[in-house]
C-alpha cells in the first residue's frame, strides 16, 4: 500500500501560503499546467510607472502573461502562481520563504524592470524559469542549474525526509547508521547533496553518463561544501563503481517513452533530451537498474527509484517483485522501494 507523505518543507509550505494569498487578490484561472493549449504569445502589453505597484500585482500581472501565452510548467513549480512567485522572488534576491512576509512591499522602478523582463523572457523563450535565473529550490535547499541539466523536480527528495527519517515510517532504521548512498543519474547532482545532508555518516557516490551534467553537479557539491561526502562518478549506471556495496541506492533516471518524448512541450524540449529518454516503453534504463542492483545492494541495503507514470508496465513486467508504491505531496505511485533482500 501506498503512504501518503506527512512532511512539508519549508518551501513549499511558503508557496502554499503565497499562493493563498495571490489567489484572493488575483483569482487566477485555477487550470494552467502541462495541458495548457499552445497558443501564439500576445505582444508583450506596456506597462506605465506605478500600474504595478506591491510584489502581489506583479504576481497577478505574471500569472495573466502566462495563462495568456500558455505557458507550460513542469519545472519545479507546477502551477503559474508558484512560477511567479518563483521568478519575483528571485528577481529580488529572497528566498522562497521570505515571500510572504513581503507580498505587500512596493516595487522600485529599478526592481520593476528586471522582474517585467524576466516574465516576457519566459513567455518568449520558452525556457523553464529555472535556466533564466539559472537555479532552482529543493526542500528548500538552492541549486545551480543551466541547460546542461534536466530541472530537478524529483519526488525523491521528500520521500528521503518522509520514508528515510527513521521515523514511524520510515522503511530504514537511524538515519545516521546509513554510511554509503549511490545516487544514480545524478544530474545536477541536487539528491546526491539532499542524500548528504539526510545521512550525516554516509559517504555519497553520484553517477552521470553526461560530463556537462557532472561539471553542474560539482559547482553545487562545492557551493554546498561536501566535496569530503559527495564524489562524482562519470559512466553509464553501475559501470564507474567495480563492486561497490550500498546501504541505499536512490535514482531517478530517464522514463519518457517515445509517445511522451515526440510530445514533450517547448519548455521541456529545452532540457537534456538524455535526461528524459527512456526508450519505446520509458523503462530501458529502469529494467538494467533493477538487473543490477542487488549486486551493489548491502543485505540490508534498499532502492528507491523514481518511474513517472509507468507503474503499470512495470508491475506487469515483474509481478515477482513486492515494489512498495510511495506517494509524495505532489505525486500518487511514481516512485517505488524494493529491499535489497526482495531483488
């Protein structure tokens, strides 16, 4: 069965509020997302001083600008108010937690300019708004990232707070008895760093088969300063690590099936195609995954892996298996745990 997640971090807990809010003064259509009808972008409209005046009407004013332009948000933020707050706040040097408690400020002139361009360069670019400001929040931890990497938005690195605390939940026991992690197809390396600072005795393995994709990753183990916990490994899945044993593999590798890859939006088509493919079916990568784990896998050791929406194919595939489903806040079923005993 299925455990839905208890936890909230703190960033998202903000968005939350933020969007409350922005919600009650803008009332935004409430469906904007990945289904969001391409359409042509209107002409950005001109904005006369003093229009826009708090960070609440440039929140509102963006959502209009994307609803209008149909945007798509599948980046780390999953609706257009959380884009938006997102890229104001940024544009302002806050943290996504300080949001709220300044939603009411004006807006300088200075201020104004650089937060109107940063939202018609969206719209116009079709970059994910993570590119533009060249980062992006998980478990409210920042991240460099750059058209070298995928946008981190696993569902991981909240099941790694919520199932892998060595609370009532957890499906391991003292957090601090972990002592190596592997975290395959790191990208920008953000679970490696999350894994890091879960499991403060462990010592992280992080593979890429992108050298771009490991040079971002080792900016942001050193902006974090866990060049002593976290070494990178370049290669394709296990082959770097010879017979390395794990107390914990985490991964969430390449799932987008051919349908889904001829279908992707501007946005996402901006990304690492190597990120998303996953073959005909979108589980290439996860079968060799599950091939070759238990052979790196301590006795007591586990995988937790991220599949997107192919449950159903792999449940059909390996019905042997006793994969535990694992929800998260934003997603139902797409990532598993399997015992290293159970492989």
């Amino acid at each position: 069965m299925a455990r839905k997640s208890k936890s909230k971090g703190a960033t998202r807990l903000a968005r939350a509020r933020t969007a409350k809010a922005a919600k009650a003064a803008a009332k935004p259509s409430a469906k904007s997302s990945a289904a969001a009808p391409k359409t042509t972008p209107a002409k950005a409209p001109k904005v006369a001083p003093g229009e826009l005046v708090s960070l609440l009407d440039f929140v509102r004013y963006a959502v209009s600008r994307f609803a209008e332009a149909g945007v798509v948000f599948a980046h780390g933020t999953t609706d257009p108010i959380a884009e938006a707050v997102f890229l104001i706040g940024e544009a302002l040097h806050l943290h996504p937690d300080q949001f709220e408690m300044f939603a009411s400020a004006r807006v300088t002139a200075r201020e104004s300019r650089t937060i109107l361009d940063l939202i018609e360069r969206r719209v116009a670019t079709r970059l994910p708004a993570a590119y533009l400001v060249n980062k992006i929040y998980m478990r409210g931890v920042p991240f460099y990232v750059d058209e070298r990497v995928i946008v981190p938005r696993s569902f991981i690195g909240e099941l790694l707070d919520s199932h892998l605390d060595g609370g009532d939940t957890s499906l391991i026991g003292d957090p601090h008895a972990i002592e190596r992690v592997l975290d395959l197809c790191t990208g920008s390396g953000c679970l490696a760093i999350l894994a890091a600072r879960a499991f403060p005795n462990a010592t992280v393995d992080a593979v890429d088969l992108s050298r771009d994709a490991l040079a971002v990753a080792a900016r942001n183990v050193a902006d974090h300063h866990l060049q002593e916990h976290v070494t990178l490994h370049h290669g394709d899945l296990f082959a770097p690590l010879g017979d390395a044993g794990y107390d914990l593999i985490i991964t969430n590798p390449p799932y987008v099936d051919a349908e889904g890859m001829a279908n992707l939006p501007a946005e996402c088509r901006a990304e690492p195609k190597i990120a998303f493919d996953g073959g005909d079916d979108g589980l290439d990568i996860i079968r060799r995954i599950l091939a070759e784990a238990k052979r790196h896998l301590t006795p007591d050791g586990g995988l937790l892996c991220e599949v997107g929406r192919g449950r159903e194919l792999i449940e059909a595939e390996y019905p042997q298996l006793p994969l535990l489903w694992l929800d998260s806040e934003d997603s139902d079923g797409e990532v598993f745990w399997i015992a290293a005993a159970d492989l």
